[in-house]
C-alpha cells in the first residue's frame, strides 16, 4: 500500500490487438505499463484464453468481445476499442462487470470523408472500370455516362461527426446537401433534413451511408429502399457491413437502378488479410471494393491510437470516465495528497449511504468526493485523508451492489 499507486504499474497488463498503432504502445509504455501485441484479432475461445490475468484490452473493429468473454475476464479494468464504433463490445455486459469502454469517436472523420469525396469522383466518372480496361490494352475515350458533382444531390443518411463533415465539403464542391437522421441534428450550411428516408432516397442522385452500428440498424438498405432511389443513382457504404442487404445492392446494381456503388464495409469480414475474402459484389460493372480502409490512414491511426491511450491512462491513473461509453462520464484531476477510492456500483437505493457509513466508521477524512449515475451504474469517486486502517478498504469492495472497486495512491 505503499506509494502513489495501489498496484504497481509495470504489473498491469495490457494487450493491444489487430495491429494498434505504435503511437499507443510508446504512449503506454511510456507511462510505466506492461504492453504486449498481436498483429490480427482473436475469436471467442483464442480472446478467452489470451485475456487470463490481462487488465486492460485494446482491439479495432474485427475483435468481438462478448458477454462470455467478459464473464472469464479475471482481471480486466477497461476496454479500448481504437475506432469509432464499438458495437463488437457487449457494453451492458461490461459495464455489469464493471468494465470500462472506451473509443475514438472523431479520431478518424476526415479520412473517412475524404475516401467518400474520392469514390463519389470516381464513381461519377466510371475512373475504376476505365483503369480496368487500360491495364487490359483497351483504350475507350468518352464522355457518356461522366458527370460532374457541381449541382448534383448528396443524400446523406446519418448525420453524425463523420455525415456532417461531408456534408460541409461536398456543399464546398457544388454539391446540394440532403440528410436524415433519427437524432435531432444541426443543418450546416445549407444542407437541408428530410424528415423520412424515403424522402431522402427519392431524390438524393448520390446516396452516401453513415450510420452506427447498432442492432437496429440491420439492413435498413434492402431491395425496399434500392428501389425508392433514382434510377442511375450512386451508392456508397463507408459505414457498418450489416446496415446493407449485399445481396439486394448487387441486384440493384446488374438492373441498372444503381449504375456505381462503393463498398468498404461488409456482413462479413475476414479477420486477417491472409483470409480470403467473398461477395456477391465482385465483378460488378462500376462497383469499388476496399478493404474497411476508410479510417485507414497514417494520420488517423496515430490520432486514434493518441487520443484511446490518453483516455486509457486518465482511467487508470485519474479515476476519469470522460468519454465513457458504458459507465456515467466523470472528469476527474490528479490525485493530490489523498488517497482515492472509486467504487463501481449498481444503480440501486442505498450504496452511497452504506459507503459513507463504512467511511465514517473507519475514521476516514473525506477530502472530496464525486457521485454519477445512469439507470444502470453508479460510479463514486471518494479522496480521503491517508491515515487509516486498510481493512476499511475490503468492507467497501464487499457492499452490496459493488462492481468494482480500486483505489488510487
């Protein structure tokens, strides 16, 4: 118990995988942690074996931590997942573990709006199925078929950090701007909401997804919704595989209903890039495939991995749950001259009350404390006087409705 921390910290073990960018393991090691490495992601029986004894995760988007590999986490304090989403994480099972998850929700937005703002170009243009066709000794000049984005309609379906950001560069290219959304968002520009998808879809002449990926969000593109669209519309998914019927896409493109679509994002994705790969879309005229690439570049990764690193350690370190998406937000500073308790808890009557009463008893000094809940957890962050009993500390991991408890030197 003795020194500014409860456990040292090159005795905390971290493993980062899917080929996290360095930024991270310099920022961590850095800061006097344990860190170990794995090029690909893990399924479920490889993660359950690999995460014994391991405190803290760091996965991208491949790796999918479920409810049972939560239940055979031994040590595990907090996850990272080093991208926006993090619908390959059961959050209601982490937070009932009180595990911590974190993300990088703005990290990567513009990599991912300027790939969309390429592929609408080369869509427009059929740049891929002419650069096909030289490399095959073809040359085929002509301007049937090439369009400009001046004065052409952008629908954008979801209308979040990365829907915005496009909205305001294709509006910067000539574009006229359409959005929907289910949340209640900011028109910028002079991009206007449609107050259905339908809407959206029957007059976007490019229709460009960016929603999340929530369980909701299954298919909300099937042969339905292709066939609202213009005919010879352009499509483009850089957001969740599942949000898209593949099957129905691929129909609407052989049809003609769709002339161009871009896909980064698929149902099904192999786990490393030695897996091979299938889809109904291959070999469709006008049709660009990449490879879940859209946050994939140099100065995202790097932001990414910056900024999850950063809130790995202010957790760690401070106690800080800022941008939190499982456990109630609290921002927190350095731990100064005091000792600090944090308490995870169930969000029912009376922890708070048997807490302090356990402080009280002990002779503790309570120097601060701070209190958030949501409707499933509560989270107390308590700094004390340092002169007290340690057995106090196993009377408050052992109240009802404790999750987790720590405490912070």
């Amino acid at each position: 118990m003795s020194g500014r921390w409860s456990y040292p910290r090159n005795r905390i073990k971290m493993l980062l995988l899917e080929n996290i960018h360095p930024a991270a393991v310099e920022r961590l090691e850095e800061a006097g942690y344990s860190v170990e490495t794995l090029k690909g992601a893990l399924d479920e029986d490889d993660l359950i074996e690999a995460i014994k004894g391991v405190h803290v995760l760091g996965i991208r988007s491949k790796t999918n931590v479920s409810k049972r590999v939560l239940e055979r986490a031994d040590r595990l304090l907090a996850i990272a997942a080093f991208c926006i989403g993090t619908n390959q994480i059961d959050l209601e099972a982490a937070a009932e573990h009180g595990v911590a998850v974190f993300n990088a929700p703005y990290s990567n937005t513009r990599s991912v709006v300027e790939l969309a703002i390429g592929l609408t170009i080369v869509l427009m243009r059929d740049v891929a199925d002419k650069s096909a066709a030289m490399h095959r000794g073809e040359w085929n000049k002509s301007a049937t078929g090439s369009r400009e984005l001046r004065g052409k309609t952008l629908g954008i379906v979801g209308y979040g950090a990365i829907g915005s950001q496009l909205s305001v560069l294709a509006e910067g290219l000539g574009m006229r701007v359409i959005f929907h959304d289910l949340s209640e968002r900011l028109a910028l520009g002079n991009a206007r909401r449609m107050r259905s998808l339908d809407a959206l879809l029957a007059e976007a002449d490019v229709v460009s997804l960016h929603v999340d990926g929530r369980k909701e969000n299954t298919a909300i593109i099937g042969a339905a919704q292709f066939a609202r669209m213009k005919p010879g519309v352009l499509f483009l998914n850089l957001s969740r595989g599942h949000v898209v019927d593949v099957d129905a896409l691929a129909e609407a493109v052989k049809s003609g209903r769709v002339a161009g679509a871009a896909v980064d994002v698929f149902p099904e994705e192999p786990r490393t890039n030695a897996d091979p790969f299938a889809s109904p879309l291959q070999g469709l005229k006008n049709v660009i495939l990449t490879p879940h690439i859209g946050g994939s570049t140099e100065e995202a990764q790097e932001a990414i991995a910056e900024f999850a690193a950063e809130r790995l350690l202010g957790y760690l370190n401070r106690g800080d749950t800022t941008f939190c998406v499982n456990l109630p937000n609290v921002q927190l500073a350095e731990v100064s001259r005091a000792h600090r308790l944090l308490h995870i808890h169930r969000n029912q009557p009376g922890v708070l009350a048997e807490l302090n009463r356990a402080l009280s008893a002990a002779g503790l000094n309570i120097l601060g404390q701070h209190l958030k809940t949501d409707e499933r957890t509560g989270y107390v962050i308590t700094d004390v006087d340092r002169d007290y009993d340690p057995e106090v500390l196993k009377t408050l991991r052992d109240l009802p409705g404790t999750l987790r408890f720590r405490t912070l030197h």
